[in-house]
C-alpha cells in the first residue's frame, strides 16, 4: 500500500505554530525517504502555500520571517492598481462600525440591485420599508389584538351580549390567522370569508367585526396610521332583499304549543313586542315597568343607541307571567346564534306535530326575523298609525311604511293579538265567585 505524500499538513503531527499579529503559520514534521522532513504551511486568501525543509530551524527562522511579511501586507499577491487599494482602504474604513466583511457587503448589495432592476435606488428602497414597517416592539398576532379588543371594549363598559357576540367571531378568525395581523392581505380575508358555510348576511357581520378590529390596530401602532387596512378594501357581500314573511296567528298557536322554557319566552316576546334578537338578548326585567305597562330599553341595549319604549301588550301580559322574575336577564341565551337554534327547533317540533296530525300538511319553517315583521305587520294593521309604530319598532317612518303597509288585515291583527293562553276549565275567576 502506497504511504501518504509526507509533504501533506493533514498527514503529520503539528509541532508548532509560529504567530505574527493576526497571522499564523503552523510547521509540520514528517519522513520523506526516512528522511525527516519539516513543511511551513500558510494561506494568503483562499490559496495555499507550502515550502519544506530538512532542517527544523530553517523551516522556524522562515516561517518566522514570513509571518512577519504576511502581517505587515508583505506578501506576494495579484498588484492592484494606487486607485484600487484607495478604494478598498475607504471600504474598509466605512465599514469600520458595522464590522462586516467587505466581501458579505458587496454580495448583498449586488443582489439587492439585482431584485432592484429599474424600481429605484437602494435608499429608496431602505426608506420605503422604514416607512411602512411596523416597529419590532409593535408587532402583534391577530390572537394578541383580538383579546387585547375585547379587554379594550369590557373596560368600556360594552354590553356582554356585544362583547360575546365579538369574541366569538374574531376568535374563529384568529384560530385561522396565526400571523402577524400586519402581515394579512385582503385577498386572505375575502377567501376565508367565502369559505364559511354562512349566509351573505352573517358573512357580512364577520367582515363588519375584522374591519372594527383592524381599525383597532392601527389606532394602537400595530398598523401603518397613514393608510387604509386590508380590511377596508374588503367587498360587501350583495344581499338581496327578500319579501317579508310574517306567521299566522295559527302558525304562531303551534309554536306556542310545542315550546316551554326559554324558547317559548322568546317567541313570546319577539311575537308581541317586535324588539329584535340582539336587543332581546340584552333585555333586563328591571326593563319591564309594569306600572307604565312599557318595556324602558336603554340607549346601551337598543341597535340605534336610543332609548326606546315598547308597549306591554294584553297578550304578552298574560303569558309571561309564569316567567316574572324582579331582575336579572330576561333570556340566558348569550349569542344570537344560540337564540337562532332555539328557534329553529321550535320550528322543527312543530313541523313533527303538523305532520303527525296530518302527513299531507305543509312543512312548517321557521321564517328570518319573522316575529318582528309579523308584530310589526299585525300592529300597524290594527293601530293604522306608522309614526307611533316606528317609534315602537326603532325604525324610520318611511321604512315601516314601505315595508309593512297593507300587508295584512285590521282582522287578522285582531287574530294575532287574541292569541291568549288557555285558562283550565277547572279555575274560575275570582270576580265571578263573589
């Protein structure tokens, strides 16, 4: 087997290392035809160098005096020119408080006029991300400014049906948006957006509650304060306007009928006062002022942040009484979504009891926001008085007018109205025992 080159740095013991300043040169011993051998190694640049020696004091005095040439730039290499070593002196010289190789810099900024083309200089592209960048210390998740809202809007005093109803939403978004909340684009939302398996009209609160919550975020820093978010570009999704729906009184019978509990207080209230979902959820039986037969709903609790009277009516009077309580919430149902599912199962119990009774009857369905339209509809039917009704429902005259004129009888109000609970045969008034 053939001996390795004795002449090779890797193949022989180090004896020593001779020093110069910065520069070190190391000496080798080995055999070359079993003679002992002694090689100086050294680099200038990326190229090496070798010389060999029989004697090791020869081999020290001129790794020595090397050493001394290497560390005062005495060496040979490739002349440059008086105005080249300038250059590079002043490179050098700049350089001097980064203490970054000139050659690192002269890579990167080749390769940033590179992606640079025509677009600009490199100050102007400096400029330009100081400019728009968010500050390091600035830079937040989408999770941290959501609950960082929420806090915001539970010490301003902001309704807990509100503040659910927002964590809720902003929460599902945050779950799909692990990001910087500067680094999300419209493009994103829009497509997460329309993945929802949600109607125009809740996709359309969604895109409501992320725009409040970028706006949020550039008022904090956390976005740049001289633009517009990606959130305002956000397209608002057209929803058509559907003809309005309203129950029977007979559909509203058998609502009644299959529910108990909370749902059914729900529907009673919806069917007899018109107040919306939302403003329901944030009803109080402090509200209920029985001496003035009104329901008082305070500018924090109503859409329109105005206070708003209701009437007590002689049906709602007489069917809530089981459910009277001297305070707290009215309903225990904390998200609207929640209300909505209660009255999607009343609606399918009464479904299952037309269809026992009868197979051939039609389904029942549970109508959007139709105990509001059908209390309004009914209402304006018997009162004839669009005014006093807007003010009841919290609506425009001209939209109450528009909307609900003429679309049911005096009579029918009459019917919808009379829906009274069944008195036992077995109770007999007082008045009539006396």
């Amino acid at each position: 087997m053939k001996k390795p080159c004795a002449s090779a740095p890797g193949n022989r013991a180090r004896i020593r290392t001779i020093k110069a300043g910065s520069v070190h040169l190391k000496i080798y011993s080995g055999t070359l035809k079993k003679r002992p051998i002694y090689t100086v190694y050294w680099r200038v640049g990326e190229k090496p160098y070798r010389k060999l020696f029989a004697d090791p004091q020869k081999a020290e005095d001129f790794a020595k005096a090397q050493a001394e040439q290497l560390a005062a730039g005495q060496v040979n290499a490739p002349a440059i020119s008086i105005t080249d070593a300038q250059t590079y002196r002043e490179a050098q010289r700049r350089l001097g408080p980064v203490a970054v190789p000139l050659h690192v810099v002269a890579g990167e900024y080749a390769d940033i006029l590179q992606k640079l083309g025509d677009n600009g200089t490199v100050r102007q592209a400096i400029e330009f991300f100081l400019h728009n960048a968010v500050r390091p210390d600035l830079i937040r998740t989408v999770s941290q400014v959501v609950e960082e809202f929420i806090a915001t809007k539970t010490a301003d005093g902001l309704s807990q049906v509100y503040l659910d109803d927002c964590g809720w939403r902003l929460r599902v978004f945050a779950t799909d948006f692990q990001t910087p909340i500067s680094h999300v684009c419209t493009r994103d939302i829009e497509e997460w957006l329309r993945k929802l398996s949600i109607g125009l009209a809740t996709r359309n609160n969604f895109r409501r509650l992320i725009i409040t919550l970028f706006n949020f975020a550039r008022r904090r820093g956390y976005l740049p304060r001289d633009r517009e978010t990606e959130a305002r570009w956000l397209e608002k999704p057209k929803i058509k306007s559907k003809p309005i729906q309203i129950f029977t009184p007979q559909e509203l019978r058998e609502l009644l009928t299959v529910s108990e509990g909370q749902p059914k207080l729900a529907i009673l209230i919806g069917a007899f006062t018109g107040i919306r979902s939302a403003e329901m959820l944030r009803l109080n039986w402090e509200n209920f002022n029985w001496e003035e037969g009104v329901i008082d709903i305070g500018c924090d609790q109503t859409k329109t942040a105005s206070r708003r009277l209701v009437p007590i009516l002689e049906p709602l009077s007489a069917w809530i009484r089981p459910f009277v309580k001297r305070h707290g919430p009215v309903l225990n149902y904390s998200l609207p979504v929640c209300l909505a599912e209660a009255f999607g199962t009343a609606a399918k119990k009464a479904d299952a009891v037309r269809r026992e009774q009868d197979p051939e009857a039609p389904p029942f369905k549970w109508k959007q926001n139709g105990l509001r339209h059908s209390y309004a509809s009914y209402r304006l039917a018997v009162m004839e008085d669009v005014s006093k009704l807007s003010l009841e429902l919290g609506n425009s005259p001209q939209k109450v007018f528009s909307n609900y004129r003429k679309v049911v009888t005096k009579s029918q109000g009459n019917l919808w109205f009379g829906v009274l609970p069944e008195t036992p045969a077995n109770i007999v008034p007082i008045t009539a025992v006396a």
